[in-house]
C-alpha cells in the first residue's frame, strides 16, 4: 500500500467524535475530556499551541471556565493530552500489525513505516508537539512519556518477531533495530514536514527505500 493511499484512508483527525462542540453548537452531553482534545486540536492548527488557553477552550467547547480543570489541571497538562493521543493511535496501528497472525512480517514491517510517516503527515501540528522538548523536557509528564516509550517498545517488538521468525539472532539487536527506525522515520517525517521532500511520490519511494534497507539488516 503506498503512503499516499494511506493519506487517502486517514481520517481528517484523529480526535473526531461523532457530534463535535463549538461556540454555535455548545457542548451538551458524551465525553467532555474527548470533546476538549478536540477542540484543542482545532485551536492548535488554527493558531498554534500560542492561541491555545483553558479559557478560549471551554468558550469554543460551550462550557463553564472551571469545567476544563476536571480534566486538566494547567494548559500543559491538556497538551501533553493531546499529544498522548497521538502516541496512542500510533500503538492502536502498531498492534494491529502485531497481533494480525495472517500477515506476514514483511507486511507489518511496511504497515509500521508507512503508517508512522502517514500519521506525522497528516497531523503535523500534533506531530511536532509529540516530539517537542516541552513536554520530553518536563519533568512532570512522567504519564506522557510513559505512553510515548510504550509505543516504541511496539517497534522493538516487531523486530522481536523477526528474530523469532528466524530462529537465530539477527545481525543487530532488535532494540537497536527499532531505535535506527524510528530516528530515520522521525527524520523522514521532519523533512517532509519543513517541506524540503515536498512530493509525496518522492516520500513514497523514499519510505520503500528505508523498508528496503531495514530489510537487509534482518537478513
């Protein structure tokens, strides 16, 4: 499957629910931490992480100013949500490639690179606040980063299943596996992002590149 047709099947944001809030359609009932994310999002995107406060937020949601804090108890606390959510998708996408037992391990190894880079294209905003040294430099987010090594022991886990697969020892460790992947797909995602490899084709056949060359490492 190519990168582009994996855009083409993402939704538009991961954070959709089925009725959303706004300052027209204010907040009524469901799950007001979920409808908070969303709205967060939309602000984020719009007018970066700068235009975001607790107070505008509960105003687009349709809520009292103090319902935010239930939730969350500073801004930070509502961003390092909002980028837990993205770690969360990405290990929701990881363990369907793990735990599908019908698909072959080269087939998760792709759905594992192409999926990552697709989730970092599409939500580039949410992407660089995941990766961003607020949070991985705060002390406090022990949860967040908690759930951001959890999704990349799922890459480890990969390469586990190769090693296993083979029955003998790969040519380098599957941790180091992992790390060498996701530092080139992180890369990968940032050039993409800055716009430097501007052309999805160019992306796409990119992307096989690295699928192939970790390919070669497991042989």
């Amino acid at each position: 499957m190519t990168l582009n047709r994996l855009i083409n099947l993402m939704p538009k944001d991961p954070l959709d629910l089925p009725a959303t809030a706004s300052a027209n359609h204010p907040y009524h009932h469901g799950n007001l931490r979920q409808a908070l994310l969303n709205a967060s999002m939309d602000i984020i995107r719009n007018q970066g992480i700068g235009g975001l406060s607790l107070r505008k937020l509960a105003e687009v949601v349709g809520v009292s100013r103090t319902a935010p804090y239930h939730h969350f108890k500073d801004k930070d606390a509502l961003l390092a949500a909002v980028a837990a959510q993205g770690f969360a998708e990405l290990s929701q996408l990881l363990n369907e490639a793990i735990l599908d037992e019908h698909l072959p391990l080269s087939d998760k190894l792709q759905q594992a690179v192409m999926g990552y880079l697709q989730f970092a294209i599409a939500h580039p905003t949410q992407y660089e606040l995941m990766f961003g040294q607020m949070l991985w430099q705060d002390s406090k987010q022990t949860e967040f980063q908690r759930t951001a090594k959890d999704c990349f022991r799922l890459y480890v886990k990969i390469f586990e299943s190769f090693e296993q697969h083979s029955q003998q020892s790969l040519n380098e460790s599957p941790l180091r596996l992992a790390q060498v992947t996701w530092s080139t797909l992180h890369g990968l995602a940032r050039l993409a992002s800055d716009g430097i490899f501007a052309k999805k084709d160019d992306l796409d056949d990119i992307a096989k590149t690295v699928i192939k060359q970790i390919e070669s490492l497991l042989a």
